[in-house]
C-alpha cells in the first residue's frame, strides 16, 4: 500500500542555514577605506546571488571577497550555504568549521555547522553542535527547533519535547513536531491537544489540516486524521492527494463503506492511479464485494504489475472463494519480485497446504518462520502439523509462539483445539476462553467452545458461543446445525425447528469448485472491457445459467433477484422471490436477507412482509425488528414502526442506530421535543455521525425553530466538516432564513462533497426555478440526468416545465425568494430529503 504522503513541512534548511549578511561596517571618523568597500559589495553581491539561486555567480562573489577578506565570518558563512545548497557537504562542514576559528561563539554558525553534519546523516554530530549553540543563547528558536528534529528522528521524543517547547511564539511546523513528540512520548492527550491547537489557530490552512491529517493517521490516530483530512477536503475539494488519505484512513479506521465513495471521487481525478485503485479495491473486499474488488486489482496489476499488495489481495480474495489453485501462481510471482515478504510466504503455504501439496507448504512455513520468528509464523507451523495430527510437534511450534506472544488469539486457539481432542477439556476451555476474551469475535473460537459445551452436555451454557459463531462465520451451516441440536435437547422445539431450517437451507448452497485461473482472470478482463449497462446484462445472464444448472441452490435464487432488481425487472425478482421462500421453508436468515434486499431497492411493503415473517420465526431477534420498523418508516407507517421499535430488547434500545429511528419516528409525528431529546442522545454517544445532526436539524426545523436547526448543523460541521448532507441542510435553512447567497453558496458546497446524493441538486435546482434563474437551473437538471439516469425523478416533464417558464433578467444573479417561495422551496427540499433517507 502507498504510504501516506510525507508531512509538507520543511525541515532543515527553512530555519537551520541562516543566510548570512554583511554586518554594517562600523563608521570611522575618517572615510573607509576602497578594500573594505569593496569586500562589502562583493558580499552584498553574493547574497543576493545566492537568493536567486544563481550559485556559480554567488561562488565567484564570494571567493573575491574572501580573496580580499579572508577572515570574514559572514563571507565563510555564506560559502558554507552554497556548498551545501550544492550538497557539497564535507566542503560546507569545513568552510563553517573555519569560520568557527575567527568566531567560536558565533551561533549562526554553529547551527548552519549542525544543519550541515544533518544533511550528512551525522546526528550525533548535529545534536552536540546545535547544544553548543544552546550554552551561548538557550533561547536560540533555529537551534532548539532543529534539536528538537534530531531527536525526534534519534527516537527520543520526551527530549525533543524540552527543545520544542523552547521555541517561542510556536509556529505550526513547531506546533506539529510537537504534537508528533508528544503522540511518540505516549502523552496521547496533550499530542492531540496540541493537534487541535494548531488545528483552531489555523482553520483555513489546508496545507495545515492536511500535514495533522498525514502525522495523526502516522501515528495510529485515525479518528482525528479523519477530522483534519476532512476540513482539508471542505476548503479544496476535488484534491486527489487529500481525497486518497481520507480514503486511506477510513479503511484503516475500519470504516470501508465511508472510504469507498471518498476513492472513487481520487481515482475519478486520476483513473491511472494504481494505489488509489487498490484501495478501493480494499474497501470493495472489505463489504465483500469480492468480485468488484478483482476487477479493480486487475486494472491495477496492468498499470503496476510489480505491486505485491495488488497480487497478495488477489490471492487472498481467490483464497477466499476457495480458489487456491488460482492464488498459488499470484503468490509464487509476487515472491519473486519481493522474495522476503513474510506474508506472502505465509499465503502461499496455506495455499499449498489446502490443495494436499503438503511438502511444498512446509518449505514456505520453514521460510515464513526464517522472515518472521513472531507468534503468527509459529501459529502457521503448528496448524500445519495440526492438521497432520501430530499434535506434540504442533504444540511445540505453537508453545513458542506463545513465548513470542502471550496474547496470540490463534496460538491460544490451537492448543484448545488440540487439548480437546486429546480429552483435556478443561484446559481446552481455558485456552478458548483466553483467546475470545482477547477477540469475542473469533469464530472458530466461538464454534469450538459451543462445541465443547455440547459435548459436556452443557446445552444451555453452549447456545450463545454458537449463535454468535453463526453470526460471525462466513459458512455457518455447521453452527446452526449444531444450535439446533443444542436447542433440541433443552426441549426448545420452536427454536430447534428454526435453526435447523436455515442449516437446511445453507447446506443447499454447494461449495465452490476450483476455478481456473486464466479463464477467470480472462473473464474479469472481457467484464472490464464493457459498460455499465452491458454488465448488468452479462451478470444477469450468468446467474440465470447457474439457476438453469443448479435449481435447488438459495443463494442463486438470491443473486437472480438481485440482479432483475437492479436491472427494474420487478415483477420477475418478486416471482423468483417467492420461489427462494419455497426453497428455503421460510427460514429465519433467508427471511432477512429478502427483506433486506427488497428494501435496499425501495419495495417497502414487499420488505415489510419479509420482516414481519422473520419476527414470526425468530421473535427474540432485535435484528429483525429493527428492520420492521425501519422498513415501515421509510413506507410512512410510522405508527406501526413505532410499535415494533418498542418491541426490541431494553439493550438494543440504547444502540444509537434505534435511538436515531426512534427520533426521526418521533419527528414525523409531531413528538418534536421527544425527537429531539432522542437524537441528541444519540449525538452524545456518537458524536461523529453526520446522519445523526441531519435528523436533529430536520427535528427542529418541523418544531419551528430554523436558528437552532441551523446552530445544530454547523455543530455538525465542525465535527464532520466534510459532510455534503450537512452543508445541504445548512444551504436550506439560509435560504428560509432569507439569505440566498449563503443558501446558495452552501447547496453548491453540498453538491461538491456529496455529488452522489440526488437531493443535492434538486434542491439547487429548485432554488433557481423559484428564484427566476431558468437557465441555471436547467444547467442543475442537466447535470443530474447525467448522474442520475435512472433518478427518482420525472427529467422530460421538468424540462418542458423550464422550457414554458418566463425567462426573467436574474440569471447569474443570487436574488431572494419571497417568504411563499421560501416555504414551498422548504416543503419540497424536505420531501426531497426524505426520499433520499
């Protein structure tokens, strides 16, 4: 992966090389005399020289004035600087070393000296020097600041807090480097304080916002490297570099959903970028949009195909699919352009391993362990012999990894593995529960657990380990199967029966077969080549033939309604819809799964039925009915969503997402002080969540109060500064208000942060139908057809009603609407908002 971009700060040279001037000659009683008049202007002449960086000339100025001068500091200073400004550095140390002999006390040399034994790599040279300075002048800020550098990049951030903090006024390349030894120092409180000063001291700096971006991510920060990405993106959208680490950091901060519309706006500004391509592959992979992410890593390979991050996620995600035979050559080409990565050695002998090419797998664990003696590369050489059944060699790989770390979930996991099969329950059971205390949601961990409980016919105590197994399995077949069992034998049939449907229904789906690599690589290649409509088309062609071969299989069934949906073929999704409920005897998981589905496409009544049959099989599921009253809000049944939100568990009740619902059900009813005591409880326990300060403004707009709903949305601002919503909300509070320019100025905001939010450019658009301004808004619903083709709404009748308006002389000019317009643009802008919900 592309490391973040560097921070944009100077380093050494802005404040350590003191471009040295002439000091005025002292004025005798008498004239001066013609040599020193001349050394003067020589000197004068090379200083200027050298500032318009002509260094031959500035050399030869100089050299005649030392030819006439040869004891003149500020001549040998200056010689110094063009010899490093040329990277001459051995010649600039002894050029500052003799200016020392005339001058030993001269700080502005000493600190060039120090500059320039830096430049050398020679630190400990640098740091003694620049100390020197310090004895003579304490305060001295070029001294104390580069000090501070060096000992950041020496790894002693608590000393270079002491420099640091010594110079006065701060400015914000100090501020950040005091922030950066403050994070590395452990004083994570006062490093983000100082983050935030330098943040509030410069709230229109983007160069700012983006370097505190760069150093928080660095430094694992990435909440707050969030924050600053995203006041940088607010001041210069459309900025490739600021867009690609915003990206970058959402993924890391485990938010792939977030960063995948941020890396599509970077690689939109550049479509050749294969580390932006990568990324976002990684956020497709990460919602497990497996295929969407190979056709960007393919991409990718083209443009760079020496990346190995491209070709490791490749393997894994054909890994993934159970497509080893396919990973292997990946990975055997990837260590040979990098033959010491360790996980790539880790990935092709697993690899190795599940295709039974066992002697293969242990040469790339032997290698894997030679790269990386670390608790992982041990847990890869006792799952190997694990699964050889030669346990006591297992444990002795998996007992030194354990050494390396005490708190490896996988180690811990295998040697509970093992111990059960030897009989050890027991210590099998401390073993699991070390390893899920360290990750509750393991799964394995969880299944082997419920397992064990099961086996000490200790049903009930094994019924949570294997639910949240189920939960978090990507092939839970076994885990409800086992659930159900469970389920039985403590006589709870209605669960029992439950369960066991949905094992029946996933034991349907077949596991994958091995699949070629060239043909599959081929055809993501031949998919890239087509366009969008074109693979809609092509993929609903393929899932129709894998329905014709294999009927019996749900999650065709599934993908096949899916597919007509996207392409609007309602009336088929719905038929095939109905046939998957067949398959599956309406069990409780595939019931979710088509309620979800249909209301991901707005089919809300179709949706409802789905979660209320859901609810019926599993009536302890808050899950369920969440989505009930989700679904039932977004089909204004607000009465019924009510009921079923007051129906979850008193702890699903705290959740923020319930919480949220419950406000917006709140507000539509006219519970406006209910609605916005409700949110702002969610505000407080998420206080990151824009969506969160859009439904409290949208609450207090309905309660009649637009300044609060306005004070409401900048507060959001200043937590998510890039929100397009928030913008758009502000934009139509300013124009109800009566402050068109702003409104304006605020839509037009909203439409370069969220442009992929329909509500953005009708509302613009019809502030410049009211406003008079037809051509403008026409301009706006051009625009949106292009976005949008499919939009929710009418484009033909919108353009004949521009086209029969009366063209008045406000084009281009921001007027007021009268409070009428204001109140019908506000009741439409809010429909438009609810639509887009």
């Amino acid at each position: 992966m592309r490391p973040l971009l560097r921070i944009m700060m100077s380093t050494w040279l802005v404040m350590s090389l003191e471009i040295a001037r002439p000091h005025a000659p002292e004025v005798p009683g008498t004239s001066p005399s013609s040599t020193t008049q001349d050394t003067t202007s020589d000197l004068e002449q090379a200083n200027n020289l050298f500032r318009q960086g002509s260094l031959d000339e500035a050399l030869t100025a100089v050299e005649r004035s030392l030819a006439r001068s040869p004891h003149n500091v500020d001549a040998l200073n200056l010689l110094g600087l063009i010899y490093h400004r040329e990277q001459r550095y051995g010649e600039s140390v002894h050029t500052f070393q003799k200016a020392l002999e005339f001058d030993a006390r001269s700080v502005k040399t000493l600190n060039n000296l120090a500059a320039s034994y830096a430049a050398e790599q020679k630190l400990d040279l640098a740091e003694q020097t620049f100390r020197q300075t310090l004895r003579w002048e304490p305060r001295n800020r070029t001294a104390n600041y580069n000090l501070g550098l060096i000992l950041l990049e020496a790894h002693k951030p608590k000393q270079a807090i002491q420099a640091l903090e010594l110079v006065q006024p701060p400015d914000p390349s100090t501020l950040l480097n005091l922030a950066k030894a403050f994070l590395r120092a452990g004083s994570t409180s006062r490093g983000l304080a100082t983050a935030e000063r330098l943040s509030m001291r410069n709230p229109k700096d983007v160069k700012v916002h983006f370097s505190l971006g760069v150093l928080l991510a660095s430094e694992q920060k990435y909440g707050p490297a969030i924050h600053e990405f995203a006041l940088a993106d607010a001041l210069e959208p459309h900025t490739f570099e600021i867009l690609h680490d915003l990206g970058q950091t959402y993924l890391r901060h485990n938010e792939p959903a977030k960063a995948q519309p941020v890396l599509e706006q970077a690689l939109h500004l550049r479509p050749d970028s294969a580390d932006t391509l990568y990324l976002l592959a990684l956020s497709m992979s990460d919602q497990r949009r497996d295929i969407e992410a190979l056709e960007l890593l393919v991409r990718a390979q083209k443009l760079a195909p020496k990346n190995t991050d491209t070709l490791l996620l490749m393997a894994r995600l054909s890994m993934k699919q159970s497509f080893y035979e396919d990973a292997i050559p990946l990975l055997s080409e990837a260590i040979k352009i990098d033959p010491r990565r360790a996980d790539l050695h880790a990935a092709l002998g697993e690899s190795y391993f599940t295709v039974g090419k066992v002697p293969e797998a242990f040469e790339e664990f032997k290698s894997l362990l030679g790269l990386d003696p670390s608790a992982r590369s041990y847990a890869f050489m006792g799952l190997y012999y694990r699964h050889l059944d030669r346990f006591e060699e297992a444990k002795q790989y998996l007992y030194q990894g354990l050494k390396a770390d005490a708190h490896s979930p996988p180690i811990l996991f295998n040697l509970g593995f093992i111990a059960k099969r030897q009989g050890d329950y027991l210590r099998a059971e401390q073993y699991f529960a070390r390893a899920l205390r360290l990750d509750p949601n393991y799964a394995d961990a969880l299944f082997e657990m419920g397992g064990l409980k099961m086996e000490e016919k200790k049903y009930a105590e094994s019924i949570p380990f294997l639910r949240r197994s189920a939960e978090m399995n990507d092939k839970p077949a076994e885990a409800y199967y086992k659930l159900a069992i469970a389920e039985r034998n403590l006589h709870q049939a209605e669960a029992s029966e439950r369960d066991m449907k949905v094992f029946v229904t996933l034991s349907k789906n077949p596991q994958p077969g091995p699949y070629p690599l060239q043909n599959f690589f081929a055809y993501l290649n031949r998919r890239g080549n087509l366009s969008p409509e074109q693979r809609k088309d092509a993929d609903l062609h393929e899932v129709e033939a894998e329905v014709r071969e294999h009927p019996e299989n749900p999650r065709s069934l599934y993908l096949l309604a899916e597919a007509y949906l996207i392409q609007n073929r309602v009336h088929d999704a719905l038929e095939v819809i109905d046939r998957l409920d067949r398959q599956s005897g309406g069990d409780f998981r595939t019931l979710l799964g088509e309620g979800a589905l249909l209301a991901e496409f707005r089919l809300y009544s179709a949706a409802i039925h789905h979660f209320e049959d859901a609810v019926r099989a599993n009536p302890a599921s808050d899950e369920a009915r969440y989505n009930l009253a989700n679904a039932q809000f977004q089909n204004h049944e607000e009465a019924q969503a009510l009921e079923s939100l007051q129906q979850a568990s008193p702890e699903a009740q705290k959740d923020d997402s319930y919480l949220a619902l419950l406000g917006d059900i709140y507000a539509r009813i006219g519970r406006s002080r209910d609605a916005i005591r409700v949110l702002g409880q969610a505000i407080e326990n998420s206080p990151d969540n824009d969506q969160y300060y859009f439904s409290l403004a949208l609450a207090e707009l309905r309660a009649d109060n637009p300044a609060r709903a306005y004070t409401t949305l900048e507060q959001g601002l200043a937590r998510v500064p890039d929100s397009g919503m928030l913008y758009w909300g502000l934009g139509v509070v300013s124009i109800l208000k009566g402050d068109a320019s702003r409104g304006e100025s605020y839509l037009r905001k909203a439409i370069e942060l969220a442009p992929s939010r329909e509500s953005t450019f009708t509302a613009l658009g019809i502030f410049y139908y009211e406003a008079g301004r037809i051509s403008e808004a026409r301009e706006v619903l051009e625009r949106y057809s292009q976005i949008f083709p499919h939009g929710s709404i009418d484009v033909d009748r919108i353009r004949q009603t521009l086209d029969a308006a009366p063209v008045s002389g406000n084009s281009g000019k921001t007027v007021g609407l009268s409070p009428d317009a204001r109140r019908e643009f506000y009741q439409l802008a809010l429909t438009l908002a609810e639509q887009d919900r």
